[in-house]
C-alpha cells in the first residue's frame, strides 16, 4: 500500500502555508533575522509542540511564525514545502495563509504575498507544480480587522483565488464574517472555510448558507446532522479533512475513530490533506498511510480520495480533465 500511495497523483487542497514552518527552519530563521525564541534546540521545540487542542495549538503558532520576516523568508518557506510536494507525488496544491499572523507584528502585506508567489511560479515552471492561493482571515478577530485585510488583498487579486476562514471557532461563528464575505465575493473571490472541526455542526450550514463557501475546511463534525451529510452528498460539496491534525487536537480520539472511512462510503466528496504538517506530524503521503492503516480501505478507494480532491479543486475544467 506505500508504495500505492508514494505513487499515487496527490492533490492538496487544505495547507496552511505557515503550518509547514520545520523546527530547523525555525531556528534558522530566528538566527537570519535575530528573531529571539524560547528555543534553543531542535529537540526544544519539539518539547514545546506538547499542545492537545486549536487554541494551546495556536498560541505555539504564533510564536513560531514570529521568525519570518522579509519576502525570502516567506520563499524559502514555501520553496521547501513545493520540494515536498515533489517528492512525495502532490501534482496540484491549494495554499492557505494567514496574513494577520504577520501584518499584526508589522511584515508588510505585499512581503508574505510576494515571497509566497514567487516560489509558486518557480514551482510551476521547474517543478511542474500547479498551484492555487487562498488568503485566510482569523475568525478570533474581529470582522472590521477582517475587512482592512481584505482591502490589502485588493491588489493582488490576480494571484489569489479564494479567501478564507480559520482559527477557532468556539465564540466565532460565521456569521461574524458575513459581510466581509459578500465584500470579497463581490470583489471576485471563490471562498472556503473551516467549520465543524472544533465548533458544532450549526457552523457548517452557516458557512454554506451565509458564506456562501465552495467547499468546507474540515467539516467532520457533520456527521451529528443525517440531513446535513444526506445534502453534502447530493450537492456533493467537498470536504477537506486532515486525519493527523484531527487526531493530534483531539477531534477524534484516535484515528480509528475518524469518520472519514465512513464519509466516503456514504458518497460524501471528502479529501485527504495535511493542514500543518510541521506542527501535526506529517505531510500528504503520512495522512494517506494513516488512514490506509486505520480502515480497511482498498488501492480504489485511496485513489477516490485523489479523483474527489481533483473535482474539488479550484482548476478549470480543462486542468481537472488533464489530472484524471
Ligand atoms: C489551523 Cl488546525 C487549524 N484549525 C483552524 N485554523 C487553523 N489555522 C492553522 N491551522
Ligand atoms: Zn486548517
């Protein structure tokens, strides 16, 4: 089943660009930019990455992300994790960032925006990876930050694709956002959005119906709705879960627990993806094992996970037909 899986046409459609920061890179950036962290060791950090839920999870986040500075940063940074993608059979990949993670602590816009294309154009033309860029607000803060953040994004609305939604949901639901959306899907945007990952199911028909969303980060939690999975089904809206991420904060006990066999046996339009590979403990090739070794899931269905994430991304028609 490895050697499937290594081999397999892989497309990735929910990664936090930030989430691929490697304790190694961490430090060395902190050195580059004389950035000071409470880490002196690589088995340091990994002695700190000793969070259980989103928000000890996102406390350590910020603090790691705190390292980048400048345009080469967010390059590099991205730059290694196209390598990935290369080694590992990722074809396609769907980037999220988080740009109020940086512009809060004074990195200009246009820095992480830049850095971040540059290594995606590189990737096209040497690695022969495609990519698309989701820009994604932080639910914690309030929609007015949100809505300055979207007319930062206004320029580069070429490289951007989508916008979305993420950070914790407990106290932020949706319709907090609900303006900012209509402003960015005004402006053109597709948009996406976590929900039902650490909040209730109520969260997933609030992003469909207020948002608006083209497919759901996450979404696992709709199993507590029949009518809700009966109409992701029908609608076949797609979901992008992370079976290591669930696992590590605590959405599901184990990975044996994980609904995401089931999904996909109700017809539901799931993927597999990484979420933040550094933090969580592995890249696309790790998640697709994971699962494969927690159900008993043939060579096809590990490959439905791939034709899902195909029709669930945001290629054209003609790209789709050419990944199939
Ligand atoms: C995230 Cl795991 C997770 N959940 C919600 N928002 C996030 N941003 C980065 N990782
Ligand atoms: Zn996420």
């Amino acid at each position: 089943m490895e050697g499937f899986i290594r081999a397999l046409p892989k497309i990735e459609l929910h990664l936090h660009i930030e989430g691929t920061l490697e304790p190694e890179m961490m430090l060395e950036l902190a050195k580059r930019n004389q950035v000071s962290i409470p880490y002196q060791t690589i088995t340091d950090v990994h002695a700190a990455y000793a969070f259980s839920d989103l928000s000890a999870f996102y406390a350590l986040y910020g603090l790691g992300v705190s390292v980048l500075k400048t345009e080469q940063d967010f390059y590099d940074l991205t730059w290694a994790y196209l390598k990935r993608c290369k080694e590992e059979h990722v074809l396609h990949t769907e980037i999220s960032f988080d740009p109020q993670l940086h512009t809060r602590r004074g990195v200009e816009f246009g820095a992480v925006v830049n850095g971040i294309c540059r290594a995606l154009q590189e990737g096209c033309s040497t690695l022969e990876i495609t990519s698309r860029l989701i820009m994604c607000f932080q639910r914690d803060l309030s929609q007015e930050e949100a809505l300055e953040t979207l007319q930062q994004t206004m320029p580069y609305k070429d490289s951007i694709i989508a916008v979305g939604l993420d950070s914790s949901e407990v106290g932020n639901p949706p319709e907090k956002f609900a303006q900012v959306f209509e402003k960015a899907r005004q402006a053109g945007f597709l948009t996406v959005a976590h929900a039902g990952e650490d909040g209730p199911v109520d969260n997933i028909w609030h992003v469909l119906g207020k948002l608006q969303v083209a497919r759901i980060d996450h979404g696992v939690r709709c199993t507590d709705d029949e009518k809700l999975v009966e109409h992701l089904v029908a609608a076949q809206i797609p979901l992008t879960v992370c079976p290591l991420s669930n696992v590590r904060l605590g959405v599901f006990a184990a990975m044996d627990e994980h609904n995401i066999a089931d999904l996909l046996e109700r017809g539901v339009c799931v993927t597999i993806n990484s979420d933040d590979p550094a933090f969580f403990g592995g890249y696309m090739v790790d998640n697709f094992m994971a699962v494969a070794n927690a159900f008993k899931l043939s060579k096809k269905d590990m490959a439905r996970f791939s034709s899902n994430a195909i029709e669930a991304s945001f290629l054209t028609s003609d790209e789709k037909e050419a990944l199939h």
